[in-house]
C-alpha cells in the first residue's frame, strides 16, 4: 500500500532508507518535464484530500512521490535547482580529485571545485523552515574552501619534504592525501553553510505535521548528523579506488596499455561513488525524531506527543 515513504520500504530501518534514498538520486528524475512534476503533485495532493481519479494504482503514486520528493524542497515547497539536487551529484569531481601525481595547481583547482558544489549541495537541501541569510552562505562557501585547499596543500608539502618514503610509499600516501582534505572541509562545510540554523533553530512537528515550535537543539542534532553523513560519503570515495587502481596498475593488460588505467580509474570512482552516495545519505532518516522532553522546556510544555520530528536535510 501506497505510504509517505518509498516503495516496499520502512524508513525507521537502513535498508529501508537505502531503497528509498536510490529512487530520490535517481538521475532519470533529472530529464521530468514540467508538465510531469505538476502532474506528479496535482496525485499526491488529490491522494491527501481522497479525491484520487478511479484506476490510479499504487504503483503510479509511488512514482509521483519519487518525482516529487527529488525535485522538490520538503520545506519550502519549490524546485531544487537542478545540479544541486542529490541525483545531480557529479562524478567528475571525484575523479579529479583521485587523479595521481597532481600539481599544486591541480589540487587547488580540484579542491575548489568539489567544495564550491558541496557548498551549492548543502544550501539547497538544508532545513529551510527559517531563512538564511546571503552572508551566511558566503561564509559557509569561504570557510569550506579554504579548509581543504589548507589541508590538502599543506599535506602536500609535507609530503614533498619527505625523504623518508620511497617512490612507491609517497605516491601512495598522494593518493589518500584527498580524503583528510576532504572530510575535513565537509564538516566545516556544513556546520557553515547551516550555522543559522543553530542561532534561529529549525520547527519541530507534532505527529499531525503541526509546527510545535523552533528548536535549537534539533537544529544541533540535524547538523551534526548531517556532518557525519558528509565524513561517511568520501571514505569508500577515498579509500577503495586506490587500493583496486593498485591491484589493477599491476595487471598485465594495463602494463601493456597504459592509457587504459585514467578511463579504468573513472569507471572505478563511478562505481564506488555510485554505491557510496545513497549508503552515506541513508545512515539517518531525513525526517529525524527526537523525543520533547529533550527538547527546550517551553517546547515540551506545548505538546502532549511524546516524540517529534524535524527535517533533517540531506
């Protein structure tokens, strides 16, 4: 039967939540027409109000719930700018950013590139029950920025001055260089990007979808663990497609043909990024509960339902 989550799943579970999270970065959702989005709405608000037209199945509400939830903001009720929406998620980052043997010119550029969408990213989805102000999303873009293009130069440098690690150690080392820069500036990322969220806090819901009251402290546990899925996401990203280029580089077809190994190396980082992307996302529900007696006082003195929920964001 036709339910808020996605199909055949239960989001209170991770598998359930994985199902649901690989229809929202569907990047077939990409290419809905306009007249398509509205159609997919024009369903789900008759399916509310029970005036649904005779032989729609369960089948097609649960693809106009799939469009409409990739494409549409949760709080604000408008289209989520195409390269910043979860399907939209670029690899080609990725791969510039694994790319052995890069100049410092390089790591600055690739650096620069995938915090300056991350920043988009995380602006687009956060939770949008408050506004935020243009300078806060110049200070979370500024502060991302520069942490990784910091660490990853700094790691950089460190490694050039060496002399300790033999060739095949410091090209090692290069590779995984990446993720610290990363992970790093992901968490600064976020915390800046949504830093009003913590002095305004973000609206709490009853169990009817009634706005409670704005909580700093679900504001708290929404960054914090939207962080923690931004630290999650690079890891495999960082970590498998070296150890498999590794393995790979040693084979005797890509020592007979080595302009093979930057296409093999893209397939690489497709495949984990593919798999990586809705694992990390999926570690916690969008919808977060949080019980009100954790809450501020006057929140939970204004409701008799036990545990709330707040959005998240992604």
């Amino acid at each position: 039967m036709f339910s808020s989550c996605s199909i055949s799943a239960n989001c209170s579970t991770f598998l359930g939540r994985l199902r649901h999270f690989i229809d929202i970065i569907d990047p077939s959702t990409l290419f809905v027409t306009e007249s398509r989005l509205k159609e997919c709405i024009k369903l789900l608000d008759d399916f509310k109000q029970g005036n649904l037209p005779p032989g729609i199945t369960d089948h097609q509400l649960w693809e106009a719930q799939k469009v409409k939830q990739a494409i549409i903001h949760p709080d604000t009720g408008e289209k989520i700018f195409m390269p910043f929406r979860m399907s939209g998620k670029s690899i080609e980052r990725v791969v510039g950013l694994l790319l052995p043997n890069q100049t410092l010119a390089s790591t600055v550029f690739w650096q620069w590139l995938n915090q300056s969408h991350n920043a988009c990213v995380n602006y687009a989805n956060r939770n949008a029950t408050k506004p935020t102000p243009t300078s806060k999303f110049i200070q979370g873009y500024v502060g991302a920025v520069t942490s990784a293009v910091s660490i990853a130069v700094g790691l950089n440098v460190l490694l050039e001055k060496s002399s300790k690690c033999n060739p095949a150690t410091r090209l090692l080392i290069q590779r995984f260089i990446p993720f610290p820069a990363v992970a790093s500036a992901n968490i600064c990322n976020v915390a800046l990007m949504r830093h009003n969220e913590l002095s305004e806090g973000i609206d709490v819901l009853d169990s009817n979808g009634n706005v409670v009251g704005s909580s700093r402290i679900a504001a708290k546990h929404a960054l914090i663990e939207t962080a923690l899925t931004r630290v999650a996401l690079p890891l495999p990203i960082f970590v498998l497609p070296p150890i498999i280029m590794a393995f790979l580089e040693k084979l005797p077809l890509t020592q007979a043909h080595r302009r093979m190994l930057l296409p093999v190396h893209s397939l690489v980082c497709l495949a984990v990024f593919g798999l990586s992307l809705p694992l990390a996302i999926s570690l916690f529900p969008q919808m977060s509960e949080i019980e009100a007696s954790h809450l501020e006082p006057e929140i939970a003195m204004a409701t008799d339902c036990k545990v709330l929920t707040y959005n998240k964001g992604l």
